[in-house]
C-alpha cells in the first residue's frame, strides 16, 4: 500500500466522478446521489479557491497510481486552531486501510503544516467501519448525537477528535 495525498487537479475529474457517483458513498457522507454530471469538475475547480482562502484543504487520495478517494480538513476556527477532517474511499477500495492512512496523511498535515490543535470529525453511527477508521488513527470517540446539521437528519452520528501531540 502506498498511499498519498495531493490537492485536487482537473486531471482527477473522470475517476472521481465514477467513484463519486457510487450510491454507497451518498449513504454514509456529504456526497449527493444522483452525483451530478459535473459534480467532480465542479467540486475540482472549487477546491483552489477554497486552498488559498484557508476554507477548506482537500486532497485526492491515491494509492499507487489510481485516485481511491477523498479527504480533507473544512470547518476552520482559526482562532482557536481547530477543524473537521472528512473522508470517503470509493467501493472498489474498501477493505484495505487506505481511509485510515489517508486520515493519518491528512491529521498530519493540520497540525504540521496548519497549526491545528485539534481535528474533529463525525460518522454516522449506521457506518461503524468509518469509526474504525479515526480509531486506528488516534481519534478518541466523545459520544453520540443527535445529527441535525445535514441531510442525514435524525441520524445518530458519533463524534471524533484528536488533540495534537496525542
């Protein structure tokens, strides 16, 4: 396995909407089914402007030479140097730990390159594989709640986070 993370480039368009629009990957995240025709372009060319305006850093992740998924740090407090990781790998590649070295890459680069002092994240409790993922990679579970922020309302999500120097 050698994973990486790099930012997005236009490039990685054509896998990423294949993956993308995979409905297994709407059930348990953010991304939306039916994924749009232009949603990976779109979601691309976003994803600069949200670099240099320090809202959001997201990264494609690859595992040799193919796009496997995607991770990320959003939901800045600059002040008080926290954020929010999230992450999906596409279908093909559950199974094989690339989710949980994409988050180690990605928690790195907060507190390293960020500042960061703490990265929180969420999963839905129906995806406990996904809070495997944050546990092999040092997050410490806080509870679960209630979710009314997205549009998996009512569902019950667990909440992650991980302190630097932890």
């Amino acid at each position: 396995m050698a994973v990486r993370i790099r930012p997005w480039e236009p490039a990685d368009a054509e896998a990423l909407q294949a993956l993308a629009s995979d409905a297994r990957i709407a059930a348990t995240t953010l991304v939306p089914h039916p994924y749009p025709l232009d949603g990976a372009a779109t979601f691309i060319a976003a994803s600069g402007p949200a670099r240099a305006a320090r809202e959001a850093f997201g990264f494609a992740v690859r595992d040799g030479d193919a796009l496997v998924g995607s991770c990320g740090i959003k939901h800045f407090d600059w002040e008080a140097r926290t954020g929010e990781i999230g992450y999906w790998i596409g279908v093909p590649f559950w199974g094989r730990g690339l989710a949980t070295e994409a988050v180690r890459l990605v928690t790195a680069f907060g507190f390293a390159e960020l500042g960061l002092r703490r990265i929180d994240a969420e999963v839905l409790e129906a995806n406990p594989a996904s809070g495997r993922v944050l546990e092999k990679a040092g997050y410490q579970r806080l509870g679960t709640f209630a979710n009314p922020s997205n549009r998996h309302t009512g569902a019950t999500t667990w909440r992650y986070r991980l302190e630097a120097g932890t």
